[in-house]
C-alpha cells in the first residue's frame, strides 16, 4: 500500500469533513420522521396530494438512515453518496419556487425563501463530494480501494 502524500491527507480530511456534514444534514431530516411522522404525513399531503401510512414514513426513514450510516464510514460511495444527492434532489424539486425570489419577506419582514438558498448550497457540496471521491481517502471504500486497487463499487 502506497503512503499518503500531505496532498493526499489534506484532500482525505477535507473530504472527510465535507461527507460528515452532509450526511450529518440528511440525517436529521431522516431521524425527524421517525420523531414527527405526523409532520412528515403532513408534508407529503401538502406536496404530493397523497396520504401515506406510518409504517411508509418509518420505512422511508429507515432506508435514509442507512444511506446515512453508510455515506458516514465511506462504503459503496458510488452508491451511498449518489443516494444522497438524489434524496436531496428530489427535495430541490419540492422547493424549486423559492430560488426565483430568494429575498422575500414575509408581513413581518423575515425572509421565507433563505432555506432554499441553503438547499443549493447543500446540493452544490454533494455534486463535488461525488466528483472527488477518487481523493476520499479517509473513508472505508478508500482504504480498501489503497490496500486492493480501486474498485467501481467501493
């Protein structure tokens, strides 16, 4: 196995950093189901016109919850880190109208549309984290990749 160079320490932490942040942020969006599912149930009223059971937003929580886990140690990045982009996508899609006006206020003069704004920011640091895996070196897959070549799937 070949050593890190301080270039490639520097890339692994940064990467390491940037994947428990987003992780950590899909994370509590997946745990807040399984806190409030009523609220969730809510939600999928509101934008999809559709009315699931609690077993669906446990089951849906679940899944997220493992891609987390997964994401977090760096296995499967292909895969895990690609869920959760798509996760997040699918959220960008529900919330498309705030990026049109971002500086909106409400009667009260409190911006409603600043969340969006972070939602993009969000969806731009998953993008670069699914483009630099190959300097994701302080991950399971990339240990693996270093001690037995580098594989598709890890």
């Amino acid at each position: 196995m070949t050593p890190l160079t301080r270039q490639d320490r520097l890339d692994g932490t940064a990467l390491l950093v940037l994947r428990a942040g987003l992780v950590w942020f899909i994370f509590l969006w997946a745990a807040h189901k399984v806190i409030t599912p009523d609220q969730y149930r809510d939600l999928v009223r509101y934008y999809e016109g559709a009315d699931i059971g609690l077993w669906q937003v446990y089951g849906i929580a679940g899944v997220q919850i493992t891609v987390c886990a997964l994401a977090l140690i760096g296995v499967f990045r292909p895969f895990s880190y690609g869920a959760l982009l798509v996760m997040h996508f699918f959220t960008l899609t529900r919330r498309w109208e705030g990026f049109f006006d971002p500086f909106a206020l409400n009667d009260r003069g409190f911006p409603i549309n600043r969340n969006q704004v972070v939602d993009l920011a969000v969806f731009g640091a998953m993008i670069a984290l699914l483009l630099l895996i190959h300097r994701d070196h302080f991950s399971l897959g990339g240990w693996l990749s270093r001690r037995r070549g580098r594989r598709w799937w890890v």
